[in-house]
C-alpha cells in the first residue's frame, strides 16, 4: 500500500512540462526501546549510538523541488552503500524516470557503488571528506580559495 500511496503523489505533482533532474538520498537508523524489533531489526551500525538495540535502517529519496519521493526500510544491519543502487534502480521503475542525478552522501561511496550508477548511467554527486581523498586534496585544496581567496589561479 506504501508504493500505491507514493507513486499517486508522485504522478499527482507532476504535469506534462514537470521533470525529476535531481534526486536527493539519504538514511538514518532507528533503534527499538522494549518490545519490538525481532522481525526487521537487527544489531548493526547505530547512528544513535545504541549497538546494544535492534534496529531498523530508513532510507527517503527527495525530488529537487523538496518533496519526499520515497521511502524503504531495510534491517538494522543494512549497510549504507549497499542501498543506493536498488533504490536507483527502483524509483527509475517505479516512477517512469529517464533520466535524474542522484545527490548522496559519503556513505554511498563505493568503486562498486559508483561503477553500478555509470553502467546505469546515472549521473551522481556523492559527498566526500576533502582531506581524506587524495585526488580532491590535491586539486581542491590547492586552489587559493580554498585557503581565503576567492576565484581559483588560472580561472579569469
């Protein structure tokens, strides 16, 4: 019933001239206090910093113009970067989508992650920690805005 209610506000906001150019995804735990739980939740990464609860992982896809697209829910065990490909894939399907770029962050990196969304060809932007990659330290850093000034050496 969740996907006939999603996909009937998606089609209800969209006319002929409205496209999805941009898809924003993300997720979050929760976690079970008490009872609950033994079904979808299990012990994995917690956000909450909970790893003694069962949990579950809760992903939501927003369209450039703000509104919530979608939502899945995987067990709590879940890895973040494991879900962005069936998700892509599955608002692509469900939705009636050629084409979108799809805004994530650095959770979603993986070689595999990002070879799956070019074979698929997906356009993406995915976050990453500029001082952690060393292609972007290099390149990004180095540039004089980076350090104060504004307008990047060589760019006039």
């Amino acid at each position: 019933m969740k996907d006939v209610i999603e996909e009937n506000i998606f089609h209800a906001n969209r006319d002929l001239f409205t496209d999805v150019d941009l898809v924003f995804f993300d997720t979050t735990s929760l976690y079970f206090e008490g009872e609950g739980g033994e079904s979808l939740g299990r012990k994995g990464h917690s956000k909450d910093h909970r790893p003694d609860r069962n949990q579950i992982v809760i992903g939501a896809l927003v369209s450039d113009a703000g509104r919530p697209v979608c939502s899945e829910i995987w067990p709590g065990n879940t890895a973040d970067v494991t879900s962005l490909i069936p998700v892509a894939d599955r608002f692509r399907k469900r939705f009636g989508v050629g084409s979108f770029c799809l805004v994530a962050d650095r959770g979603m990196i993986s070689n595999e992650t990002m070879g799956e969304l070019e074979k698929r060809n997906i356009p993406y932007i995915l976050g990453a920690r500029m001082r952690n990659v060393a292609e972007i330290r290099e390149t990004v850093l180095s540039w004089p805005a980076a350090t104060g000034r504004c307008i990047p050496k060589g760019v006039p």
